[in-house]
C-alpha cells in the first residue's frame, strides 16, 4: 500500500439504475471512504444513474430481508462526508425526471461541466 497522506481528486461515474440493485450502494461507499480520506469526491450520474437519486427510490433499493442498509444510508454517509453528487440533464430527459423529482443537495451539470470535472480528476472510476 502506499504510504503518507492522501490528497487529490476522484470522480465516480455510475450509469446504472434501479434495475441493476447490486451496482447502486458501491460508488456511494467508496466515495465515502474516499471522503473520509480527505480526498475530494464527487459522483457524476448519467444514462440510468439518475434514477438511484429519485426521492421515491432511495428507501426501496437494498439488500433482500434485512442483511444490509438501504441505499438512502449510503447516500447520507457520502454526502455527509462531503462527497458532491452531480447529475447529466440529458439523462434526466432519457428517465423522465426533472432535478425537483431528486433528493437535496444534486446538482445538475451538463457535458462540458462533465468533462472538466474529468480531466481534472486524478481518478475517475466508473459502474
């Protein structure tokens, strides 16, 4: 492992939505952990990602009985350690959504916003 303080930026990427539950709580917790890590953390969503960010969702994804937390403990551990999330306006059109249908704290970015995030990202990681 690499030793010494951790510094920079991660940007995740998560495209998949409410049809695919076990890729939803991943970039949320690792986030987090990057977070507590101090290094600068954002989630961009796009394609069907807007959809874990529905206020009507985020309580229903989770594990089947009571094995594990819902995703709406996720999205709290991450954005109260700081982590951004940011979501594509066209995908919000591709689910018909609008940002009022999504939880606090998103904001809407379109391409170019997208990209500068990227290219100044020391890491982008996407599910």
């Amino acid at each position: 492992m690499w030793s010494g303080e951790f510094e920079g930026k991660v940007l995740y990427v998560q495209t998949h939505g409410e049809n695919d539950p076990g890729r939803c709580a991943t970039p949320f917790f690792l986030a987090a952990s990057a977070a507590a890590m101090e290094v600068e953390v954002g989630i961009y969503f796009t394609m069907y990602g807007p959809q874990l960010l529905k206020r009507t969702v985020v309580d229903k994804i989770g594990p089947k009985g009571d094995r594990g937390q819902r995703l709406s403990y996720f999205i709290k551990q991450a954005t109260d350690l700081g982590v951004r999330l940011w979501v594509c306006q066209p995908s919000l059109d591709l689910n018909d959504l609008t940002i009022e249908d999504l939880i606090e704290g998103v904001d809407m970015i379109g391409g170019a916003a997208f990209n500068d995030l990227a290219m100044n990202a020391d890491a982008v990681v996407s599910f």
